[in-house]
C-alpha cells in the first residue's frame, strides 16, 4: 500500500500538545478520552473519574494536567491515587490496533491532510492537494468498528457512482484508522427526489447491501445524480425484508423536517475559540 502525504501541511500551533478529539463524561463516572497531538506525534490519554473538576475536563490546558512529553509512548493514563496531592500519570507504548481489511492502493497520513470544518465529531472537511475532501476517523479504537464497516461497504460499490469517490485509507503513524472521500456537491434531498433515491438504493440493494440509515441528509442531489453517503450503519448481506422495508420507508424519510441526521458545520476558527 503506497503512502501519499500532501503538500499542504496543517500549521499547528506551538504550544506542549493540541486536543485532536475528546470524549468526556458529563457525569465524571467513566473514563474521559483525549486525543492529543505532541510534536507531530498522536497519543491517546484517559483521565479516570474522579481526578479533575468538570471544567478542567472539557477543556484541559498544559499547565493543568502532568507533563506529557514526546516519546515512544502511546497511551497514558492519569489518575488520583490516596494520599497524594497531585494526580498520577502512567505511560504505555501498547501497539494500538487499525482497521485491518484495507484495499484501496493508497493510504494517507492525517497530519499531512489541512483540515478544515467539523462536520461531526468524527468527520472533517480536509484540503487533498487542490480539492476539498471528507475525512471520516475513528478518533479511539472502540470507534474503529464504524470506519470497518463503512470501509468495506466502499470497496464493494467502488466504481459504479452510487457514493462519493473513495480516495484512499487514513493513517496515523501507519496505523489506518480512517478514510478520505470525494467531497461532493449538491442539495439535500426531497420528496421531489423520490424516485432518483430509489433508484440509487436499489442499486445498494441488488449488491445485498442494506442501508441502515436512510434519512434524507445521506442522499446529496448532483449534477450527476444522486449520491448515497453515511454507510457505517450499513448491512452487507442484508435480508429481502429489510430491504422492502427499507424502501418502503424511503418517502416518510424525505419529508423529515426535524434535522434527524444532518450533523452541523463547526468552522475551525469557531471550534479554537470556545477552547480559548
């Protein structure tokens, strides 16, 4: 699998470490999640219940948590132990586990990608060369499930024009843990685009390839015709049942007006200035 990194690298700044993504308990009775850039190096930190005050816990600085160096380390866990007035910090440089049925040819490296609006957690819009692209990761590995999935669903439909391009794997330091799409452009559907959105999930269906997710936000009208997107909730070997019903519940999801699905665009200049 070849490596492609891209000419226009992300201008970060320079302070200890950047919050990449972060998965925090507002009840503070399980373990919060970050994951945290360190000198062009990820490493992925878990803060055990009970260690720091909510507000520290969403938006956690340099000076409030122990030091956290650039290494061979992975993984560190901080933690309260009785007694002692400052928290404790365990390292471990645990290999940390990637999707493994890749097969496009090309892989790209996360940091070399420019990116750009949060689309969801888990998404962003990221500068590939001289074209926008989508960016979907798993941020930790118990999210890695949904990129598989999706993975597979892309390689079984790859060429024919139902979803966006698939342009290649997401790595970070080698391990693959996301992928990059086509970006493409278009209008949200209606119920004005009924029978073209049938026809596109028929074709999903006559690859036995069951939707799982069929609001109106994952069908995007273009010049070329509809495009399907979203498939980390997609069944490949799905039953003729599912599949009717699936159809038959096309035209209810077109009229949806609740926003069920439609994600939000967060710019990046917005997202630095809430953790300010």
């Amino acid at each position: 699998m070849d490596t492609v990194v891209d000419p226009q690298r992300d201008e970060r700044g320079k302070h200890d470490w950047v919050i990449l993504s972060q998965e925090v308990e507002p009840s503070d009775q399980y373990e919060h999640e970050y994951r945290i850039e360190i000198g062009r190096q990820v490493k992925y930190i878990t803060i055990e219940p009970g260690t720091y005050e909510q507000d520290v816990l969403d938006f956690p600085c340099p000076h409030e948590l122990p030091k956290l160096p650039p290494g061979d380390w992975t993984c560190a866990r901080i933690f309260r132990q009785p007694g002692k007035a400052q928290p404790t910090i365990e390292f471990s440089s645990r290999k940390l586990l990637g999707l493994s049925a890749t097969w496009h040819p090309d892989c790209i490296e996360i940091l070399s990608l420019t990116l750009k609006d949060r689309l969801s957690f888990r998404v962003r819009v990221a500068q590939y060369g001289s074209k926008l692209a989508v960016a979907k990761i798993a941020r930790f590995e118990w999210e890695l499930q949904y990129v598989e999935q999706e993975t597979a669903v892309y390689k079984t439909i790859d060429g024919l024009g139902i979803a966006p391009q698939f342009l290649g794997h997401l790595a970070e330091e080698g391990r693959v843990m996301g992928l990059l799409l086509e970006k493409v452009e278009g209008r949200l559907a209606g119920i004005e685009d009924l029978d073209a959105c049938r026809s596109a999930l028929k074709r999903l269906h006559a690859l036995g390839i069951l939707h799982g997710d069929t609001n109106r936000h994952n069908y995007i009208v273009t010049d070329q015709g509809v495009k399907v997107i979203d498939f980390e909730n997609a069944i490949v070997g799905g039953s003729q049942e599912q599949m009717d019903e699936e159809c038959a519940q096309l035209a209810l999801q077109l009229t949806e007006t609740s926003g069920r699905g439609g994600g939000y665009i967060w710019t990046e200049e917005a997202y630095k200035a809430l953790q300010d």
